[in-house]
C-alpha cells in the first residue's frame, strides 16, 4: 500500500484518498442534480416568457436575466462531476502516440497548472461573492435580483473543481508510484 511520507509522519494513504473519492462523488453528484434541476427550472419561465412575448406580446420583464443567473449554476455546480468523468475536451493529438506513463505525467502536469489557475479563480470570485453579498449589490432595471447568489455558485463550483483536480493529483501521484515499483521489481527479477 502507497503511503504520501512527510519527515517521519505518514499522513495519507490510498485507503484514505479512496474514502475521500467516494465522498467527494456523492457531492459532486448531487451538485450536478442541482444543475440539472436548474435546466428544468429554466426551461418554465423561459417558455412562459415566449409564449407571452409573441402571442400576447407581453413578455416576462427581466426573464432574460434570471436565466442567465441561473446558467451559471448550470455550468459551475456540474464542472466537477465532469472532470470526475474525465470527460473535459482534451487534445490528444500529441499524445496518442506517448507511451501511458508520458501521458500520465501529462495529465498530472495539466492537473497543477489547473488547480494552480482556478485555485485563484475561486479565491477572487470568492472575494467578489462576499463583496456582493456586504454590498448588497443587485441588478439595474425594473426587477432588481440581487447578484450575490448567482456569484456565490461560481466559487462554491469551481471550488469543488479544485478538490476534484487536487484528489485527480494524488491519485495519479499514486499510479506513478505503483508504475516505478513494478518497473523495479521487473528489473531486479530480470537480473
């Protein structure tokens, strides 16, 4: 069993990270019912506010804006559930032809520059969230939505993002220490 050693002190083991994973499943999971269920939400209004607009010609004021609140949901609460599937668009044009090691190290190096980047981003639109929120900042026009929630969906998302990236790293971490353990083994028994 890999264990991540710091001076003298086991801190993590697999067992461990693996524990983590299945929890940080279920939450991304349920982020991404979340996110759905805010496609179903937007789905009524936004067909409300059509049929008023062309057969009574009376649309729904500030529709458009509510929706795109909402859309921020859509993509933010349901981006980790999509990198748990590994199914972020990903150019392998490149790397088809590496061996599987050189395309894991890749994907490490592309999992900390990720967690490095939106580290950041969920530290700023954190920032921005809580300023909404002291402010009591809202929209201009005739429904005034305050601004504070559908920016309080980017961190929290793209916060998950990152212990998702984070988990991805470690586990990949673990992966290479099981290939060079076997490639010593391999070399010794070859001897």
């Amino acid at each position: 069993m890999w264990v991540v050693v710091y001076p003298n002190k086991r801190v993590i083991n697999m067992q461990t990270i693996l524990s983590i994973e299945r929890w940080l499943k279920n939450i991304e999971r349920g982020f991404c019912y979340v996110a759905a269920g805010l496609v179903f939400v937007m789905i009524f209004p936004t067909t409300v506010d059509v049929v008023l607009r062309y057969v009574f010609n009376a649309p729904l004021p500030e529709m458009f804006q509510l929706t795109e609140f909402m859309m921020v949901g859509v993509v933010y609460l349901a981006i980790a559930y999509v990198q748990q599937l590994k199914d972020h668009i990903k150019i392998e044009i490149a790397t088809q032809w590496m061996p599987q090691k050189g395309q894991e190290l890749l994907d490490l190096f592309g999992y900390l520059v990720g967690l490095f980047i939106f580290g950041l981003i969920t530290w700023q639109t954190g920032r921005q969230a809580w300023e909404a929120w002291d402010t009591q900042d809202y929209t201009m026009g005739i429904v005034q939505f305050p601004l504070w929630p559908a920016k309080s969906l980017l961190p929290v998302g793209i916060g998950l993002f990152c212990l998702r990236l984070f988990l991805d790293l470690l586990i990949g971490i673990y992966k290479l220490r099981c290939w060079e353990a076997s490639d010593e083994e391999q070399a010794k028994g070859g001897r």
